[in-house]
C-alpha cells in the first residue's frame, strides 16, 4: 500500500502534544510502515515524533503542522500545505479530539469548535483532492475516529460535551459518506473503548507519560473495572486500533462505505 495520507491527530485538552504519543502517533507510524507518506498535525507538536522510527516502507516520511483544529483556517492551510509537499491525499485520518470533561458552557463552545467545526472543516477542505484520486484511479478513504463513549455509557465521560459530539461526528461522517460515495470517496468510523496508549521516549530522553499510563497509576482500581467490563479483559494496544486503520485506508476495503466499526472486545452492549 503506497500513497499519501493526513492525519490530524489527537490533542487531548493540552494534556499531551498530538504527534509525539498515544493512538494518532501509532496511526503515522502504521501508515509509515505500508510506505504511506503522512502528514500529520498537532497543537504543539516536537517535530522530532518519528525521527528514529526505523520500519518506514519506500522512504515514506512525515511530516508535521502545528494545527489549532477549532481553527478553520489552520485546517485549510494545513490542506494546501499537504498539497503542496505531496501532490495528492489518498486518505484522511479525522483523529483529533480535545477531551473537555467538565460540561460548562465554555468547554461545551470549545469542544463543538473543535470537534464539529474542525471535523466539517477538514472534509470540505480535503474532499476536491480526495475527488481528484478517486477520478485518477485511486480508492481514496475518510477514517473518522469517535469513542464508544458516544454510544454506550460505559465510559467515565458521562454528562460531558465529550460524549455528545463524539456521536455527533459518527452522524457527520456518515452523512459525509452518502454525499461522497458518488464521487467514490469512502468515509468511514472507529468507535474505540479502552485503549492502552504507551508512553513515549524521545529522541532526547525524555520520557512522557500517557494519559492512560498515568490514570492507570493514579486510579488502578478504576482501570481494573473497566478493564473487567471488556470480554477479552483487556484494553486495545494502540497498534490494534491502528491496524484497522491501515485496513479502511486502503483499497482491500473498497466497498466498506459509511461504516462504524467498533474496536471495543466486544465492550459495548449497542449494536452499532
């Protein structure tokens, strides 16, 4: 699988730099790997993200923006330079997500900008370059990822902006789905539960911590119970989601259109 991908990945409320851990840095590393060019955004991204990543397939590299998502023109800029650098886009990676927990009107504002208009944002922009491959051959995918949150409340986001527009981009992305089969551009969506994001040693040194890695050290008791609520007991590894990922981007699903696909263990309840 070759070809040219942008990924926007997440941004979890200023708690860790887009790029530089958890489930967006291993998306770029698995598209990397399949000889996929990437570019990839972020608040206040290193730069450094993948300089010692060693298993890039066809001298495939990243290449890395500094985003705000809840800024239109950031995300069409972003686009343009994407362009610029890497003449085309097979696929889009809708990743990004500032977590706001607690439901204020200030946080309900941000999240919507964000996660809504940001989302919106990137399909409008993106879709005359996606339309372009689907015209030159090519099998060019949307990936939008959501959380089970928005589906089964089995999560700790309850009552949260979170949790409502983590649905809400399901619904978006599947009306974007019917508005882009026509035109042969697949736009599909993960529903993640549990997910283990590592932390990460960089180039540096340095160590950062995971989101997951330091609630699972400050609160084990409460990982062990949402743990023990997924049937393989268990939550995903990064690479796992990312693999799905790698799946939808290419065109061994070419008829898988205006999906939601749940990568849970068998977590939720709800028939997606």
């Amino acid at each position: 699988m070759t070809g040219i991908a942008v990924a926007a990945v997440r941004v979890n409320n200023g708690y860790n730099s887009g790029g530089s851990k958890g489930i967006g840095r291993l998306i770029v590393q698995a598209l990397l790997a399949e000889g996929v060019n990437v570019s990839y955004c972020a608040r206040n991204p290193r730069g450094d993200e993948f300089s010692t990543f060693q298993r890039a397939a066809d001298n495939a590299r990243a290449v890395v923006s500094t985003v705000d998502i809840a800024n239109a023109a950031d995300i069409k800029n972003w686009v343009k330079k994407s362009v610029d650098e890497f003449g085309k886009i097979d696929c889009v990676v809708a990743n990004a997500s500032p977590i706001f927990q607690d439901p204020t009107p200030e946080h309900w504002e941000k999240s919507f900008k964000a996660d809504i208009m940001g989302l919106v944002t990137l399909l409008e922009a993106t879709e005359p370059y996606l339309v372009e491959r689907a015209k030159a051959g090519g099998s060019p995918s949307v990936v939008v990822i959501t959380s089970l949150a928005g589906y089964d409340l089995v999560l700790p986001t309850i009552g949260s902006p979170y949790t409502t527009f983590t649905r809400a981009k399901s619904v978006i992305a599947k009306d974007y789905a019917r508005k882009f089969a026509p035109l042969s551009v697949r736009v599909n969506t993960l529903a993640l539960g549990l997910v283990n994001t590592p932390n990460i040693t960089h180039p540096d040194g340095s160590v950062e911590w995971s989101t997951y890695q330091t609630f699972t050290k400050n609160n084990p008791e409460v990982i062990k119970a949402l743990e023990d609520k997924v049937p393989l007991k268990r939550a995903a590894e990064c690479e796992e989601v990312a693999n799905v990922v790698v799946f939808l981007a290419s065109s061994l699903s070419s008829y898988v259109c205006g999906a939601t696909i749940t990568v849970d263990g068998s977590m939720s309840n709800a028939l997606v």
